[in-house]
C-alpha cells in the first residue's frame, strides 16, 4: 500500500493508472500516468513532478499534508 500523499497514493486514489516500462538502460522503469478517461497526463516526468501534478489538482489528503518548517 503506497504512502496516501505519494504519488502512487494519489493517483491510485483518484483513479488514475500507472504504467510502467522497463528502462532500455539502468535499472527502475519509465512511468506513465493515464487519468480516468485513459487520457495521458504524465510521462516519464519524475517524483517532483508527479508530485507537483497531486498538488496542483488537489489529489493530496489534507490532513496528511506536513506544514512548511517556519523558525
């Protein structure tokens, strides 16, 4: 089970689908993210990216969220 405020939690809990492609070289896989419509919305877009997108279409659990660090 992902983490709920990772990408994988997010996508999987708004009903998104992850594909995965093995790499041609080095190891892990290529990912791509289709919406509820089989619309293609991401494509080999990394972490920060794919978290950017949660963020950005308010995929994110709220209560889940950390707040900024303020000192």
């Amino acid at each position: 089970m992902p983490a709920p405020n990772s990408p994988n939690g997010c996508f999987q809990r708004h009903g998104y689908t992850v594909e995965r492609t093995p790499r041609k070289s080095g190891a892990g896989h290529h990912r791509a993210i289709y919406d509820q419509n089989d619309q293609q919305v991401l494509n080999r877009a990394g972490y920060d990216a794919e978290l950017q997108f949660c963020i950005e279409r308010g995929l994110m659990l709220k209560e889940d969220q950390v707040p900024l660090q303020t000192e």
